[in-house]
C-alpha cells in the first residue's frame, strides 16, 4: 500500500492524519504553518484521497502502511499527529512502534470504542446517483435532500472528484468504509502504554472525548495533556490559530 503523501518544509518530520472521510487537503494551511519549524508529510490514509483502496479496513492495517511509508522514506521515527480516525490511527501506531514517534498528538478522539456516527452521512453519500450527476452543483444539490447542514457538505463535497473520462466519482472508497466501520468505532487497545509526550486536543463544543475518557487515556499514555479548545470536531479548521498554537507549544516541548 503505497500511501499518497505530500511534503512540506525541512527540518524534524511530522506526520499528519486526516480524519474519516477526510483527505490530506483538509490540512493544506496548517501543513504551510507547521512547515516554518518542521518537515511535514500529510498523508492520505488508505481507501480516502489519491491513495489506493483496499477491502482491508483496519488500524492494524493503516498503520503498517505508514510503516511502509516511513520505510520508503528512511525517516526512523517523527512526530505523529492524527484527527479523528487518524487520531486512532496515531494511537495504534505510536502503541505498535513506540521507538518510531517521537511527541504524539491526538486530536478530538479517545482510544474507547465509539457509536456509529457516521450512517446518515455514508447512506447520504451513497443515495447520490453520481452517474446522472450534470454538475458539482448538482451533487451537492442531491447531498442537501439528506443532509442539509452547509459545513457537512462542503466537507463532504472534497471527496468529489471525474475520472479520466469526466464521469463524478467519490475519493472515498464508501464501500469498504460502511464494511469495515465497527473496525474504525473500535477501542484500541495495547498491553503496554506509549512511554513518550503526548497530546490530546479536544474539542469542548462536542462530546467525543469525555471526562471518563481519561483514565483510559492516562492508561495507555502516562504522560498525555489535554487540553479543550472551544470549538466542534474539526478544531483546526474552525480555531486553526489557537489550535496551532497549541501544537507548536507542544512540539517544542514547553510547558503546557
């Protein structure tokens, strides 16, 4: 699985994780921002963006692929940064090979096993007939009927894409996403905890990490911070400076 990447800067490497549904792009401005002191790789995780898709859907799996990548790039270990899905993916990496990260941080998710979330917006996604589709507007249009909240769609409407024929199609492989997602709600889980710095950002205007979230945290990351944000689940989109910030503060190593 050769992951579809793009770099940015020099220096230290950190790698970036996008979320489910997500793709590298989501993270195009903080990449620049985060490329003044570091050597950023944001990656598209397997079956999201340019990278290939698979019927295999796992963390194991994801995370072996970024084993692969940090392979093919002769980088032995760098800061890990993953949101959402990517956070678990993070989690599951940095557990497997802890030698291989250096300061982890974890945005807006806990290592618990969470709920279907995501069903109304993977049926909304797949009620499209894409192949009737005369526009992007018209998309987004059939989008609306399912789900009408505009930052959702704009979110959304990233994954589409033409093939080479100028046909729509989804980035997203939706099919192995809806196959495999109690893989991707499950608890990651390790018999030994991650020994290095690590930070949970969450956000305060939702609800996916919880106070009793945090002796699970603790547990499996001794030496976690966290700290709240006010702002929903895509925290560096909607408070990019303040969330920034943050990370720069931490990857420095200062005080929290």
């Amino acid at each position: 699985m050769k992951l579809f990447f793009q770099e940015y800067g020099t220096g230290q490497p950190l790698v970036i994780l996008h979320g489910l549904l997500g793709s590298l792009d989501n993270w195009h401005t903080l990449s620049r921002t985060f490329a003044d002191s570091f050597r950023v790789l944001a990656v598209d995780l397997r079956n999201h963006g340019r990278s290939p898709h698979s019927d295999l859907f796992t963390y194991e799996a994801m995370a072996e692929d970024l084993t692969e990548l940090l392979d093919h790039l002769k980088i032995p270990s760098a800061h890990l940064l993953g949101h959402s899905m990517g956070g678990k993916t993070a989690m599951q990496f940095a557990l497997s090979n802890p030698s291989r990260v250096d300061r982890l941080i974890v945005v807006d998710i806990a290592p618990r096993e969470y709920p279907r979330l995501h069903d109304e917006i993977l049926d909304a996604l797949a009620s499209v007939n894409l192949n009737a589709a005369a526009s992007r507007q018209h998309v987004d249009d059939e989008l609306w009927k399912k789900n009408p909240d505009f930052p959702v769609r704009r979110f959304l409407m990233k994954n589409l894409t033409r093939d080479s024929a100028g046909a729509f199609l989804w980035k997203a492989n939706l099919q192995a996403i809806t196959n495999n997602y109690i893989e991707i709600a499950r608890e990651i889980t390790s018999t030994l905890p991650f020994p290095k710095p690590t930070l949970f950002v969450k956000a305060d205007q939702v609800s996916y990490v919880l106070d009793s979230d945090i002796p699970m945290i603790k547990k499996l990351f001794p030496k976690a911070q966290i700290v709240g944000v006010n702002a929903g689940h895509w925290i560096h989109a909607e408070a990019p400076t303040v969330f920034a910030d943050i990370v720069m503060s931490f990857l420095r190593g200062e005080p929290g």
